[in-house]
C-alpha cells in the first residue's frame, strides 16, 4: 500500500525536482556566462584601442612628441588592464590566453627597440605588431559571440526540457488523477441515484488504482447492503399487507356474522374472502347434517396433484363441516386459516340454532293457534254435536209417524256436516301441534316419519337431499306439514304396504318432493266430500309458490309429487 502510493507522488515530486533541477542548472549557466562576459567587451575595447595606441607611438617617435613617455605608459596600462589580466582565467581559451601572452612578449620586445638607438625600426615591426592585435581581437570577439550562443542554447535547452516536462507531468496527471477523479465523480452520482453496478475502467497500481478497487468494492457492498434492505423493506411490506389484508378479510368474515340471519350467501361470501387471500388457489366448505346430504360450496376449481389441506368445523364438541383448500406459494398462514376455521363454525352452529329457535318460534304459534281452536271452536263443535244427540234421540221417541221423516232426516244432515267439521278441525290441530325439536330438516323429516311408522303397517322409507342451509324455517315447516299429510292420506286410505318419501334438487335449483305408495289408489274425477287432506295439501303447495301434482288410478297406488324453483326469495321469508 505505502509502495503504491508513492508511484504519483513520487512521480510527480521527481518531475518537479527535474523542473527545479533544470532550472536552476539553465539560470546558473546563464548566470556564470553572463558573470564571465562582462570584461568580454572591455577587453575588446582596449585590444581596439591598442592598436591606435601602437599607430600613435610610431607618430610620436617621427614627430618627437613630449608625451610620447606617455603614451608609452598608457599603452601598458591597457595591455595590463585588469579585463586584459582576466584573460588568464580557467574559461578562456587557451589560445586567446597564449595570444595575450604572445602579445605581452611582443611588446617587451618592441619596447626594447624603442629604447634603442635604432628607433625607426619600431616603423617597420609595428604593422606585424598591429595584426597580431587583430587577430587577437577577432578572437575575443568570436570568444564573445560563442558564449551567447552557448547561453541562448542552455536556455532553449532548459526551457523546452522544463515544458517538455511540465506536459509529461500536466498529461500524466490528467491520466492517473484526473480522469480517475471524473470517472470516481461519476461513479458517486450513479450511486447517489441508487444505480451501484459500478464499472471503473482505469486499471493502476498507484493510489487512484487502489482507490477505484476500494471505491468498486464499497459500491458492490453498498449494492448488497441497499438490496437487501430493499428486500428486507419489501418482505416487511408485504407482510404488513398481508397481515392487513388478513385483518380485512376476517373482519369482512366477520361481519357476515353480524345480520340477523346466517344463510348460504354469508357462506359462499366468508368462501369468497378466503380465495382472496395470496396463496389460495379454491376452497371448498361441506356442513354436515345428520340426515340428509352435506350441504358444499366452493370457490375455483380444484386440480389433481396440487397442495392440498382439510381442516375440520367443530365447536361444543361437535363435528359440523369440513374446510378444503388447495394452495401454492406463499403458503397461506395456518393461524389464518385456523381464524377462517372457527368463524365458519361458529357461523354454521349458529344457522343450526337460528333455524332451530325459527322453527319453535313457529311451532309455538301454531300451538297457541291450536290451543285458541281448541279451547273455543272444538268446545262449540263437541257441544253443538252433543246437542245434536240428545235432539235425535228425542225426535226418534216422539215422532215416528212417515210424516217426521224429513225432520229426522235434516238432524242427520247436521249432525253428519259437525262430525266432518270437527274431523277437519281435529286435522288442523294435529297440524298446528305438529312439533319439531330437531335443528336440520333431516332430522325433522326422519323423526316425523319414525313416529307415524309406529302407527302403521306399512313400511317408510326415506331418501333426503336437502340441506337445511338451502331451505328457511317457514318453508322446512311447510314442506314437512305436506310430507305428512301426503303419507297420512296413504296410511288411512290406501292401504299401502310400501311407502316412500324422496326429496331431491338438480343443478338448477329446482326442488322436487314426491311421497309414492303402492296402495289402491283413487279415482280423481270423484269427488270425495268428507276428505279435505288433498285440499290441505294444494293450500300448502300456493304457500310455497310450488305445483303439486298427484298421479293415480284405481289399484295402481298413488304418487304426490311437489315442485318449485328455490331462489333467495325462499330463503329470505
């Protein structure tokens, strides 16, 4: 890590120390060159003047100037002069300095000669003496002019090595810094945006490498972490609207128990709330009943091979029913199930004793109205029969000539229209006490039978159908009160050795009760006046908005047959 983060750095640091180091070496050259040019052109000037000088000292000597002693002396002056004296220095090039000295000789030597007697030869050697300060003039001039070349190229030199420089570190910065910079920006802005499939494509050993991995990791984690918060948060989520749809649905459940009466479309309702629930794919509800077939109802459409479970209906230690169910996932919950469980039976316990509390609540009318009947026209009918009585044997004392016999004959009339009168008034009172203590009409239709089977020699058989969810009280009431008046009739009249009651309803709701015995049968064109069952039965029959139909003929038995279309008007009255 330490090794890696140096490579920028010290990347950069040595580019930085190149840069000084070049331009430090550029401005010390520089600064050297211009410190050893600043005699250059000093020393230039008085080689120049050295030349006039050595002219004037040939006129003086012809002229026989007085300051010819002191030209003399000006002119070693200048050829001593301390720019002539930096000559010597180690920068100079030798044969400037091997001139200079060549020139210092040649004027001992010239001096000599015009200290001689033979002065006039200093005419003819001060040409030569003249080129050689040329010449060495030439040369400090070209020494000169060497050196700002010299200087103007270590400035190039320097300078383009500092730009040269100074783009590698500005171009690798903007390799190894900056793009990786922008891209982790970029990065952070997609991330912020909740996007973390982050993708850097810059590969490096150095720092910004090391930062894009930890940067890729970090957002590879963050990705994990945020999704799973997400599917933690959507896990929660979808429980709680699971619970509150649970909650909903047992409280819409619920209210189905909250009318005044239970019947099959709260059921079918409660059935419509548990397919609702995520999981449930159909359901199927089946209420037992002692006597008679299981009522069912059922919401979607069951499939072999499929997750299935059944759950039994029991309250106060009784078996009412059986819940079915297919599911797939998410499996439902069982405690909402096991909730769905009790309120449907709790709710078929109560339809039970609703429809049981109904039918005493009728019974018990009709046993006051019996009671009413009893106390007031059977009085009157058994005392207006006793009467008629006594005014028979009366009449057959005293009258007994042919002349009375019409008399006689209207007191028979009487008393045969109270005998039929209270016979139909001793009907309806068996009718009216007709009592049912049992809750389904099953149960009812067998105890019924089962107490009249004790009173004949007949056998009765029975074959029911009917769900007392199907049926309300009052209807239950009417249809057994024509049950058995249809089977008393058979008993009293037929003489029948087999009788059977079968009640049965197809797929389109339409009901049908027949009660069949193999007795001797009727004619139905004669009118018997002194029998009202069969006009019991037809009053019983328009209550129930049904047909009754009987088939029969003399020696060939009898069949009652009763029809009618069920529909929620039935079971709303």
């Amino acid at each position: 890590m330490n090794r890696a983060t140096k490579s920028v750095t010290g990347t950069i640091a040595k580019a930085m120390m190149l840069i000084l180091t070049l331009s430090i070496a550029t401005t010390s050259f520089a600064i050297f060159t211009l410190a050893s040019s600043l005699t250059d052109a000093e020393a230039v000037n008085v080689s120049g003047s050295m030349r006039m000088q050595s002219y004037r000292l040939a006129h003086d000597m012809q002229s026989q100037s007085s300051l010819y002693l002191v030209h003399v002396d000006q002119f070693e002056r200048s050829l001593y002069s301390p720019s002539m004296k930096a000559l010597q220095s180690w920068d100079v090039p030798k044969e400037i300095t091997q001139d200079y000295y060549e020139l210092i000789t040649r004027w001992h030597q010239l001096k000599k000669v015009l200290s001689s007697d033979e002065k006039e030869q200093y005419l003819l050697l001060v040409a030569d003496f003249v080129d050689r300060i040329d010449h060495f003039v030439f040369k400090l001039q070209r020494h000169s002019e060497k050196k700002q070349i010299r200087l103007a190229w270590a400035g190039g030199l320097g300078l383009g090595g500092i730009l040269f420089v100074a783009v590698y570190v500005v171009l690798f910065v903007r390799r190894e810094v900056v793009i990786p910079l922008n891209m982790l920006v970029s990065a952070s802005e997609q991330i912020q945006n909740r996007s973390f499939d982050v993708n850097l494509d810059f590969k490096s050993e150095n720092e910004m490498g090391i930062l894009g991995d930890a940067f890729q990791d970090m957002a590879t984690d963050l990705g994990k972490l945020y999704r799973g918060l997400e599917d933690a948060v959507n896990e929660k989520t979808h429980k709680l609207q699971h619970a509150h749809q649970s909650l909903k649905v047992l409280y819409q459940s619920s209210q189905e128990l909250s009318g005044t009466r239970i019947s099959k479309e709260n059921f079918e309702a409660i059935l419509r709330y548990i397919i609702s629930i995520e999981g449930i794919e159909c359901v199927e509800l089946k209420v037992y009943e002692e006597e008679g077939k299981p009522w069912v109802a059922s919401e979607g459409h069951f499939v072999c091979d499929a997750n299935e479970k059944n759950k039994s209906l029991e309250l106060a230690g009784q078996s009412l029913g059986n819940l079915r169910f297919q599911y797939s996932l998410p499996c439902p919950d069982d405690k909402l199930m096991d909730n769905f469980v009790r309120i449907l039976s709790r709710a078929v316990y109560y339809n039970k004793a609703q429809m049981q509390s109904e039918q005493l609540i009728l019974m018990e009318e009709r046993a006051t109205i019996a009671r009413e009947l009893h106390d007031s026209l059977a009085q009157s009918l058994s005392y207006l029969k006793i009467q008629v009585t006594l005014l028979n044997r009366s009449l057959s004392k005293d009258i007994e000539d042919a002349n009375n016999s019409r008399s006689s004959k209207v007191v028979g009339e009487i008393k045969n229209a109270l005998d039929n009168a209270y016979t139909q008034l001793r009907e309806l009172l068996t009718t009216f006490r007709l009592s049912i203590k049992e809750g389904t009409f099953g149960e009812a239709l067998t105890e019924m039978l089962s107490q009249l089977n004790q009173q004949t020699d007949a056998r009765i058989k029975v074959e029911n159908e009917f769900s007392s969810l199907e049926l309300s009280a009052n209807h239950q009431v009417h249809l057994l009160q024509l049950i058995r008046e249809a089977v008393l009739n058979a008993m009293k009249h037929a003489n029948a050795t087999s009788i059977a009651v079968r009640c049965s309803e197809n797929l389109e709701g339409l009901v049908t009760v027949s009660v069949i015995d193999d007795g001797v049968g009727f004619d139905k064109d004669i009118q018997k006046h002194d029998h009202y069952g069969m006009s019991i039965m037809q009053e019983r029959a328009a209550r129930l908005n049904a047909k009754l139909n009987v088939n029969t003929s003399v020696d060939s038995g009898c069949e009652v047959i009763l029809t009618f279309q069920r529909s929620k008007e039935l079971l709303s009255e």
